[in-house]
C-alpha cells in the first residue's frame, strides 16, 4: 500500500477510541496498540516487527479542550529554536511523558513514524521536533510555528509530506501575518483529485474551480468539506487506468455556459479527442474556404482598378478631343498641360494599390505557417 495512504488511513482510525481502533490497526498489520488519553489529548501507539507508528487525533468539536488548544494561538518557545502555538503544544505535552516511556520500551529494531490529521497534525509536527522520525505524514494541517522553528527543523532533516486537499481552510490559519509558517514538502491535492505540484497562480485557479463546483453542487462550506480525512485517505489512493481517465473526462466537462460547448457533438457535456480532431477538420476548412474568399475579393478588387486605371487614360484623350471640336481651345491647351501630371498620378495610384496588395499576400502567407 503506497505510504501517504496509508498513513491517512492510520490517521482516520485515530478519531475511534480504543477497542474500535486497536481492530482496525491490526487489520492493517499491526499488532501492537497503546491508546494515550490525557484531558481530551490522545494518540495512539501501534507497531509491528518494523515499524512504531504515532497517531496523533485531531479537533473532535465535542470535545472543549480541543476548542481552546485551536484558539490559543499565542506563541510558546519550541524545543528547537523558535516559537510554537501555545494551544498546540499544551496538548502535546500532556501526553508526552506517556508518550516517551513506551516509545523507549518498543523502539528497539523498529522505524518511527508520526502521523495525524487536523489538531491531530500540528501534534504530530511538533512531536517530530522532539523525536526525530524517519518520515512524518500530515493531513489538513494548520501552521504550526515561526521561521525560525521551520528552519531549525529543516536543519534536523525531518522528511515531511504535509498534504492539503485543494480549499481546505484550516490549513490557512493561524494566519501567516501572526509570523507562523508551514513545514514540510506540500502535496497539494487539485479538485480533480491527483497530487499535483503547482504554482500559486495554478493553485488559485484550481481552488476557484472546486468552489465553483462544490457551489454547483450545494456545497456552502467548500473549505470544511475538504478538511475531511475521509476525503484524503481517499484522495491519496493510487489511482487505477480507469479512475485516471474518469478524472481526465471530468477536466474536461464543460460549464452550461462555456464558449465551447459548440464542439460538444453528441451534448454530454464533455469533449472527446474524437470530437477536437473533428472540430480541429471543421475550422481547417473553414479557414482554407475563407483564404479562398478573400483571394476571389482580391482578384475583384484587381480588376476594378484595371478598370479604373484603363478608363483614366482613355478619358483624358476624349476631354482634349470634345474641348477642340467645341472651341474651347484654352481648356484643350489646359488639360493638355496637366497631362503629365495626371497619368504620373493615375500610375501611383495604381502602383499602391498592387504594392499593398503584394504586401498583404505576403503577410497572409507568413501566418499560415
């Protein structure tokens, strides 16, 4: 099972108590199972031949001291350097020295590995600043220390896959201008489901997308709804061929009003490679019929300057001729003075004309390539 899901699922069975837990742990393989209950702190201990795993619970909102260790986000100097959130570190130490002794007795031959979801994850990080795991996993977790306790963690080289599915809002408190940074490497799950990495304008676009479809299907509290755990052990699943190209057909459903629902052939709502190919044959003819009409209104517009240009000379003759047959020898003499000018005129203008002609062919020849 790959690691990141499993230990999501670890960290889901941590919310059941005791019994219920140490069932479901041993399921998974592990044989071993100490549950620590101190004032609405808990966590629980389990462990095979290889592994001791810590599983530290989140926020359950019956419980008061969860509510108060949420809200107590004023800082309290960190094991390292640095400063922590009072609250969250208040119920880690309750259960520390609980916590410490049984790990002593197990940890012979064994890999450690901390886990925990929510309330459960900023727990988790902070135990990992005291005991050192080889990897520590988080789920929906808030900040939980300054720079200063990042970096001091990063010095000790603690490997930490912190996992935020798309809008989940309690990994954006307690907020960054209160001086708390997160740690770890971000495993950002999109709303189509995949872990992605992305850039801060790619994750703003994606997190738009899942409010916009969370709102398309009644869903007022989008940030909430993706805090659950159930959601990221079932997000974090490896995917089969065919649940890749579900996702891959549902980021390509359209909206009601998207501008591409021309190409939506069959009206499911999704576009095809099949329907883009025929679209893309579509709009080549198109444009090729268009190259078509607009060489024919050229070839048009050639002719009517032939035109223009052959009535032009034959015009200027017949004025000379009509003025002498009348008498009117001073306009005859007139229009034959002017008559260098008027051709060298009629000549220009027809050069432009071609010249522009020539220069959009060229144009139009170097946008089709």
């Amino acid at each position: 099972m790959d690691r990141g899901h499993l230990m999501a699922i670890l960290s889901g069975i941590a919310y059941l108590d005791g019994p219920d837990a140490s069932f479901r742990y041993r399921e998974l393989g592990y044989h071993g199972h100490k549950f620590f209950d101190v004032e609405g702190a808990q966590c629980h201990a389990i462990w095979n031949d290889s592994e001791y795993v810590l599983c530290f619970r989140g926020t359950e909102p019956s419980e008061f001291s969860d509510i108060k260790a949420d809200l107590n986000a004023l800082p309290a100097k960190s094991s390292l350097d640095g400063w922590i959130h009072r609250g969250f570190k208040k119920e880690v130490d309750k259960i520390w020295n609980d916590i410490v002794n049984h790990y002593e007795i197990h940890k012979e031959f064994r890999t450690l590995y901390i886990t925990g979801h929510s309330l459960g994850a900023a727990m988790a990080t902070i135990a990992a600043s005291r005991l050192f795991p080889e990897c520590l996993y988080t789920y929906g977790s808030p900040r939980v220390g300054t720079r200063s306790f990042v970096t001091a963690l990063n010095k000790k080289h603690i490997t930490h896959y912190r996992f935020v599915n798309n809008n989940d809002v309690v990994t954006k408190v307690p907020f960054a201008v209160l001086g708390y940074k997160h740690h770890g490497t971000l495993q950002y799950i999109n709303h189509y489901g995949y872990i992605r990495p992305l850039t801060y304008w790619q994750t703003f676009k994606d997190q738009w997308r899942g409010r916009k479809r969370a709102w398309q299907k009644g869903q007022k509290f989008d940030g909430m709804f993706d805090h659950s755990i159930t959601l990221y052990a079932d997000k974090t699943q490896p995917k089969t061929e065919e649940e890749i190209r579900e996702i891959h057909m549902a980021a390509k459903k359209l909206d009601v009003d998207s501008k591409y629902n021309m190409l939506d052939a069959d009206g499911d709502g999704i576009i095809t490679d099949e329907e883009m190919a025929k679209a893309r044959e579509i709009a080549e003819f198109e444009h090729k019929q268009n190259l078509r009409e607009n060489e024919d209104k050229k070839e048009d517009q050639i002719r009517q300057m032939a035109w223009f240009a052959l009535w032009g000379m034959l015009l200027y003759p017949v004025l000379i001729l009509a003025t002498s047959i009348f008498g009117v020898d001073d306009a005859a003499t007139l229009i034959a003075d002017i008559a260098p000018t008027y051709f060298v005129a009629i000549a220009g203008l027809v050069a432009a004309f071609f010249g522009a002609q020539a220069y959009s062919k060229a144009n139009s020849s170097d946008d089709d390539y």
